[in-house]
C-alpha cells in the first residue's frame, strides 16, 4: 500500500470515528447546558460539614450542576434578613435559576417546605416561613407545591432536624436538571404562603420614622428601611446636613454620594446599592462604635 493510500484510509477512519461520536459529544453539551443554576443559601455557616453535604446532595441527584453560593451567614434564625438577601441577590441569576434557601427555625415542625414559582420563571426551594415574602412583593408568585413526593427527598432516612440535606438539596437538585416540578407535591394557595410583616418607613407632615433593618456584613453600616424615594419627599439633597435620630440618640450626618466624600472617621448618610438610605463612617465601623443594630427605630424631620 502506497504512503498516500495509507494517509487516505487513516483520515477516512479518523473522519468515521469523530461523526460516530459526535451525537454523544452534542447530547453531552446539550445535558450539561439545560442544568439550571442553583443559588445556595443558609444560616448554617462553614465551620461544620452542613454546607459540604448539601452540595453533595445536589451534586448527587444533578451531576455538573453549578451551584452559587450566596451567604451561609446569615444571622442564625434571622428569617428577615434571609429574606432581605435572598431578594437582593435573585436579580442577577438566570431568569430560569433555582434557589435553596435554609434558614428553618421551624425545621421538623408543621412548617411546609415548599417550591415556589415567580413569574420571571425562578425556582425558590425553601421553607414556607417568610422568606420569600420581598421576593413575592417584587416579582410575583404563579404558582408554589409542598414538597412531599419521596422520590424528591434524600430516602427513607429522613432527619428531623437537617432538612437542608433531606428535603431542600434534593428537591433543588431534580429542579435544576428538569424535573416536572409539579410532581414534587400538592399544589399550595400562593395567598396562604407565610409571610413577614416588613415595612417601609412612613412620612408624615413632620418627620420620617423608620427602622435599622440590618448591617452592611462586616463594615457596620446600617441598613435602613428607608427607600431612596421615600427618603427623597423629606426634601434633602446632596451636601445637606441632615438631623437623625438613631435609637434615641441625635446626629448630624452629611448626606452625600459616597464614603470617601467626607474624612476618615466621619460618618454620613447615603443610598446604598440597593436603593436604601444607610448610615455609616468612612473606614470605621458606626454599628460599633455606637452600639446600634437591627430594630433600632429611626426619626429624620422634614428639611426646612
């Protein structure tokens, strides 16, 4: 057999084995691409094995799905800020993402866990306590199942005290790799759905009365249930030096863009990248120097 006879036949082969493999190359690509994202968040923090066995889970029942993790610091048993984080972080996943989110006090009790549905076509996997109250306001809910059919749980081996493993991993591992998820359980009345009672700051003739809804993570910032609307009717503008009064104790704050528009060490007012009114000190922390913290009422008067 010639050199050129032998090239011929070789490429002829080579050419035969790749259209023979293509399929299963195209179908591999096509699987891994329709694995939704999952968005991951707990109050479990990382010092134990809870969050790596989650992902197990996940990993187990949805193979090569990705998973983000969000927080798992949220303030142990702190619904609301669970609900606060979970709304703030949903905007920048996939339209089609899927959300595990554990933050359970309620966790074996006759709380419902739950998968709920918003109109953007996001996935929510979580117990039926509040946590997707912010979520529901801004989105909408078409539609949510109680989770119940054992084939979306991890076995019959079920604890009563990590659901996140039994009950949430699994059940947000079949969402991500396509699962009918009306089969996850009976259907439950989206106005029945738990909720919290979060308010905005109210404006009167006189004055704006609000709360510290949290902390900026680690930094100290107050987190304010002010939004920059509403704060916007008392009259303020950018400069101005504005009377605040932050759980019985008086300030005045220069309402400005950012932290480096007033000196290190001096505190300010500006709208965080939220859309909030937040209260902080450039490079020092204000929550503790001035021992304040969620729940402390707020009272700003109208400019004059």
């Amino acid at each position: 057999m010639t050199a050129l006879r032998r090239r011929d036949l070789f490429c002829g082969i080579l050419l035969g084995a790749l259209v023979s493999l293509s399929p299963c190359v195209a179908l591999g690509q096509r699987d891994a691409k329709a694995l939704r994202t999952i968005g991951f968040m707990t109050d479990f923090d990382v010092r134990d094995d809870a969050v790596g066995i989650c992902k197990a889970v996940m990993e187990g029942v949805a193979p090569g799905v990705r998973i983000i993790d969000i927080t798992h610091q949220v303030t142990p048993y702190e619904i609301a800020e669970g609900a606060r984080f979970l709304a703030g972080s949903a905007p920048y996943f996939p339209d089609d993402a899927v959300f595990v989110v554990v933050v359970d006090p309620g966790v074996g009790s006759a709380r419902k866990a739950i998968i709920a549905k918003s109109k953007k076509g996001q996935y929510f996997v979580l117990p039926d306590n509040g946590l997707l109250t912010l979520v529901q306001d801004r989105d909408g809910i078409v539609g949510a199942r109680e989770i119940k059919n054992p084939e979306w749980m991890i076995g019959a081996k079920m604890s009563s005290t990590f659901h996140g493993r039994d009950i949430f991993s699994p059940a947000g591992a079949h969402l991500a790799r396509g699962d009918d998820w009306t089969t996850a359980g009976p259907e439950v009345d989206v106005a029945k759905l738990v909720r919290l009672d979060i308010r905005s700051a109210t404006v009167d003739a006189a004055r704006l009365r609000g709360h510290v809804i949290g902390t900026d993570g680690p930094f100290g910032n107050l987190v304010l249930n002010v939004p920059a609307e509403t704060f916007a009717q008392l009259g303020y503008g950018l400069g101005d030096v504005v009377p605040v009064e932050i759980g019985g104790k008086k300030y005045e704050l220069p309402f400005v863009k950012t932290f480096s528009d007033v000196p290190v060490g001096k505190g300010l007012l500006y709208i965080d990248s939220r859309g909030r009114l937040s209260v902080g000190i450039n490079q020092r922390n204000f929550a503790e120097i001035n021992a304040v913290g969620a729940g402390a009422e707020v009272v700003i008067p109208r400019r004059r």
